[in-house]
C-alpha cells in the first residue's frame, strides 16, 4: 500500500522524487548524468554496499533475509553488468542509483532499505577510495616492473661507458649503468609517493553520510574492517567535501608522467642519427607515409606528449576545488574523468615504457668513441692537481688553459705529451695519464653515489635484491 501511494506522489519515478511534482526536464538528465563514466566503478559500489548491508543487519537496522537478500541481489546485478547484460540508464544519473534502482526492482522492498544510514556523498567517496586504492597497487606493480627492466640492462651493460651532461654538453664520462639506474632511483621515488598518497586514500568514509554523520546506530570500524580499510574519517563534514587524496593521486601521476617524458626525450634524441647512442627495435617503430626511410620513435614521443594531458588533469581539479565551500557540492562529480584519464594514461605508459626497454640496444662502441671527445676529464686532471696540493681554483684554470692548448691543436687531453702538460703545471707527472683516460676517470669516482664500477656494482646489486631479481 505504503508505495502504490508514494508512486502517485512521484511523478519524477527518481528515488529522489518524493517531493518532486514535475518530472526531470530531458535535458537536465541528460546534463546531469555521470553513468556514462562512473559505470567503471560499478564493483567498488557493490563492495561497499555488501559492507555496509552486513553492517545494517549486525546493527539490527535490517534482518538478516533482508541482507541476504541485497546481498544476493548485488552479485546478480554485480554478474549482469560483468556480462554486459545490464542496462545502465542516464535518467537514473549515476552509478549508485543505477545498481539501487536495478536492486529494488530485482528484491522489492528490502532493496529500499540498503540506502539507510548512508548518502550518495560518502558512497563516492568511498567508491573512489576503493578504486584509487587499487590502481595505486597497480601502478605500483607497474613501476617495479619498469625499474626491473632498467635494471636488466643496466646488468648487462654494466661497464659500458658513455659520455654524462649538463647543459646537454658533455660533461664527464660516466657508465651506462649509472645512467639507468639514475631513473631506476627516480622510479623508486614514484613508488614511495604512491605508498604515501595511499595512506590518505585507504581511510573509510561511509557513515558520514550526506554531510553531519547519522542518527542511526550504525558502526563504521565494521564497514572499514570489513572492506579492508585501517582507520575511519574524522570529520563528516570533511569526509564528504575530501578530494585531497585524489589531488595527491593525481600529482603523483602527473610525476610519473614527467619522468616518463624525460627519458622519453633522452630515447628519442639518443635513437637520431646525431646521437646514434640506442637501436629501438623495428616492432617498436613506426614508419613516415611518404618518406621511405623513415623509422621513428613514436613511443618515447607520445610518452612524452601525453604528460600534457596528465598534468592538466592534476590542474583540472586543483581548480575544481579552489572555489568549493563545505561540504559536498555537485562540482565533485567533475572529479572522475580526470582522475579515469590519469589511470588510463598512466597505466599503458608505464607498460609499454617496459616493454620498450626490453626491445632497445645501446651501441656500445658508439658510446665508447663518443666519451673520447670533448675533453671530458679535464675534471679529473684538476683533480689530480689539487692531489698534488694545487689548490682547487688554481687547478680550474690550470685545465682551462689547457683545454684552450688542444682545441687550438685540435687534440684531445689524452693526445698531449707529458711535456707539453708540463708546460700548464710542474706538478704534473707520468702517473697524469691514469686519470685522463676515460675508464680511470670513472673509476676514479668511487664517492657514494659515483659512477666507478665498483659503486655501480653494488647499487645494481642493491637495487636487484630489492626487486627481487636473484642473480
Ligand atoms: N554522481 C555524484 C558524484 O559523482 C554522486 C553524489 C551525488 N550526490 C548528490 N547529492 N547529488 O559526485
């Protein structure tokens, strides 16, 4: 009885529509409806409804038919929408109404009830909780899988050499392997920030319901144990006006994106024929429609190109809640297609930027032959110098004037004979020719963090065993 009457009282059909007396201009609903992206999040919605029934029924706010019935109501619309058998209607605007509507039709009035103590604003909340947290775990897989593969090559190009920049300049020769393992260390941050956003992201929400908490005796240290979670909201108000957790998420992308185009940039100046330092191999390629020759590195350029889009979704909603009073205003809804744009890019970015890694070579005699001009270990010859109680700046200019000496004669450091080295300084002797050969002079750079052989060995080895890739 109690429903054929609020059926006539609600002309609207929403669950929302009590006291509505007209029904929903078409194009308000089609202007207001999410369904169309938040679908995605059909499985973390079920998930915290399942917690939140089982709570209701421990609560003896529901019975236990009654949950049993949500329950097995949510899994059948939970495999209709797996087997694409569902219809998902944008009069029903978003995800969450869409699966309540699809349950009460399904179980009648125990379905009404699933909706106690609860409000769309904490379910999103939660739902995007549920779904950051597992494509964080994703990313995070996916960010091990990228560092094992520079670690990979950085083993089996361990002491290959290879000329270091600043300014894009040559600077000092350094290895291969430093080189990789640099963005080995620059991944590893990414991973550590992950974990970090992920401990502003795993807190449960549900039961701060539209704003102020509930009257209800509901207990949310249940629903968050239940779903995993290890802490609860403090704040309602908070709770439903909290997208900081996605702001972190998404600055987080937008770093590993920018790393992603830095070592873009490299594999793509390295491949030319100026550089020629890496073969990328044909599969990973593509070819110019006019120009027969052609074989161009298309990945490393959308690596690249497609930062722009991840950092304009990090500033996409920055600026959506610049403005945004407490607590939850409907603006949020425009949360969820930056933050699926983000997953989106981010994800296949970092898989193919392994699968890329895995399909390149380093010309290792090209390298080689690249680290002898340059006068790169014109550092290394001060060195030596203020070894030999020169003093540092003295040393500098010792160099300067010698580097002057042979781009006049068109030699490099190592050419020069003892002689003609002793005419910048007398306290150069034979033994200046171990530093000003290429592998002395990484060698020579045993500090902490440095380059020789030796501190590169052991940073692979540290970083194998914490990748767990036995040897
Ligand atoms: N689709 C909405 C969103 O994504 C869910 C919450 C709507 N709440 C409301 N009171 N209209 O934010």
């Amino acid at each position: 009885m109690a429903s054929s009457d609020s059926k006539k009282q609600n002309p609207s059909a929403k669950l929302w529509g009590g006291r509505f007396s007209q029904k929903t201009a078409a194009s308000v609903e089609a202007f207001t409806a999410s369904i169309h992206y938040d679908a995605r999040l059909y499985r973390h919605d079920i998930a915290g409804s399942r917690a939140h029934a089982t709570m209701l029924a421990r609560q003896g706010l529901i019975t236990d038919e009654e949950r049993d019935l949500i329950i097995q109501g949510l899994s059948e619309i939970e495999q209709e929408i797996e087997d694409n058998r569902f219809l998902f209607k944008p009069e029903l605007e978003d995800i969450h109404m869409n699966i309540e509507k699809a349950l009460v039709d399904k179980i009648g009035d125990p379905g009404k009830k699933l909706h106690t103590a609860r409000s769309r604003n904490d379910q999103i909340s939660l739902d995007i909780r549920l779904y950051l947290r597992e494509e964080s775990e994703r990313i995070i897989g996916l960010l091990t899988g990228l560092q094992q593969a520079f670690v990979r090559l950085a083993r089996k190009y361990l002491s290959a050499v290879m000329p270091g920049y600043t300014h894009l300049q040559r600077a000092q020769p350094v290895l291969v392997s430093h080189h990789l393992l640099a963005y080995y260390e620059m991944f590893e941050r990414d991973k550590e920030r992950t974990r970090d956003c992920l401990k502003r992201i795993n807190v449960m929400p549900l039961g701060s319901a539209a704003l102020a908490g509930t009257g209800l005796p509901i207990d949310r240290e249940f629903v968050a144990k239940e779903l995993n979670f290890p802490a609860v909201t403090a704040n309602s108000m908070d709770t439903t006006g909290d997208r900081d957790f996605a702001v972190e998420f998404l600055s987080v992308c937008a770093l590993i994106q920018i790393h992603l185009s830095r070592l873009a940039e490299e594999l793509i100046l390295w491949s030319s024929s100026e550089f020629s330092f890496i073969t990328l191999a044909d599969s990973f390629c593509t070819g110019s429609s006019i120009m027969p020759q052609k074989k161009n590195p298309d990945i490393p350029e959308l690596l690249r190109g497609k930062s722009g889009r991840v950092i304009g979704n990090l500033m996409s909603l920055l600026t959506l809640l610049k403005g945004l009073p407490l607590t939850y205003n409907r603006d949020l809804q425009e949360d969820k297609e930056p933050i699926f744009d983000s997953v989106d890019t981010v994800v296949p970015s970092l898989a193919i930027a392994t699968e890329l890694f895995d399909n390149l070579s380093f010309n290792t005699d090209r390298l080689a032959d690249a680290t002898r001009s340059g006068y790169m270990t014109a550092t290394d010859l001060a060195d030596y110098l203020v070894l030999k109680k020169v003093a540092f700046r003295e040393a500098h200019s010792i160099v300067g004037q010698a580097v002057a000496f042979c781009i006049k004669e068109k030699k490099e450091l190592e050419d020069l004979s003892l002689k003609e080295l002793q005419r910048f300084s007398d306290a150069i002797d034979q033994d200046v020719f171990d530093v000003l050969s290429v592998k002395g002079s990484i060698n020579s750079r045993t500090s902490t963090g440095g380059t020789s052989l030796t501190t590169v060995t052991d940073a692979l080895c540290a970083a194998e065993k914490k990748l767990g890739m036995g040897k």
